[in-house]
C-alpha cells in the first residue's frame, strides 16, 4: 500500500487508505531488486509477513539481500505465518468439518476463491496479497543458513535480546505465527 498511498490522485482511493498510512520518512524499496541501504551497514533488520509473499526464488534474493545489509554479527528477525500450524489445524479439522479444506484455503491465503475484478485488478498490482510461498521452521533455517546466516533460532513474540525490536513487533502479527532470528556470520 506504500507504493499507492504515494501516487497522487490513486491515493485518495480507498483502497491506499487501507491500513495505517506511513510516515513521509519511510520509502518505499523492493527487496527482491536490492534495497538502498549500504552493505554491512545494518545492525538489525526486521520482517513481518512478507517472505511468503515472495515466490522461493525471490525469498532466497530476498534472504540474501537482508544478510548484504547487516553488519557482521547484525541480527535479522521475522515472523510469518507458520506452515505447521496450519495444516495440523486443517488435518484435525478435516475429520469432523466438510468446509475444513476450505477453511485452510483461507486461513493461509493460498488460492482466489473469485477472479479479481475491477478495482481488484488494481489492488492486485499493486500490493502481494497471497501467499505464494509458505515456511515450517525446518525449511526457512535452512534456507537462511544458505544465505549466510548461522544461529537460527525460534523465536516468540517479545524475546529477543535487542529492544529495538520491540519497538516495531505487534503481538497479533505473532499469533499463530513462525518467529525466527538469526545472525549473519
């Protein structure tokens, strides 16, 4: 929605006024193509809900794009939704409930029940609604380790060791959530 709410006219569409409105010093960056920030120069970099947003190819870009920017030794925190928590409710669902798959379908934000249409359309080019790619712990340390990341951990709402991160966590982003920090070597 960054990238609308800075687009004269289309801003004043409802659909940029979705969700907060961010402050004039945010910008606007494309992790996938590289963002501008100086290689090593960050001490901590911090993700909500975006990795499964990415196609593999573009998160492994995205993994490394986040490593290039932090110090060594920086700290890149996430969370996201968490693979394993939703199929084990869809599973347990699935033997009592016809509308469980569907449920799942939902709940994940995989598949479109209907073609997006009209503003729709716009809304679809402009924001990565679904999920593309979904992550249990296993397959994201993975992932991050061939990225140059060592000292991958689970993590929970409000545990880490740096306060900085509070200040940009919301609990209700952790629920039910995959949180993950790891190091850059």
């Amino acid at each position: 929605m960054l990238r609308l709410q800075r687009i004269p006219l289309l801003n004043l569409l409802p659909i940029a006024r979705k969700g907060a409105p961010y402050p004039k010093s945010v910008i606007y960056g494309d992790v996938v193509k590289g963002l501008p920030v100086a290689s090593g120069s960050a001490d901590l970099v911090y993700c909500s809900h975006t990795l499964e947003h990415l196609a593999l190819e573009d998160c492994q870009v995205a993994l490394r794009e986040s490593a290039r920017m932090l110090k060594p030794r920086g700290v890149f925190r996430a969370v996201m939704p968490d693979l394993r928590h939703l199929c084990r409710a869809y599973v347990t669902a699935s033997t009592k409930d016809p509308n469980a798959a569907g449920a799942f379908m939902r709940d994940s934000n995989l598949g479109l029940e209907r073609k997006p249409r009209g503003m729709a359309l716009v809304r679809q080019y402009f924001s990565r609604d679904a999920h593309l790619w979904m992550w249990d712990y296993a397959a994201i340390k993975l992932e991050l380790t061939q990225a140059g990341f060592v000292e991958v951990r689970e993590a929970n709402f409000g545990d880490s060791a740096y306060p900085s991160f509070a200040d940009v966590e919301s609990a209700h982003r952790w629920e039910n959530g995959l949180g993950f920090e790891a190091t850059k070597a």
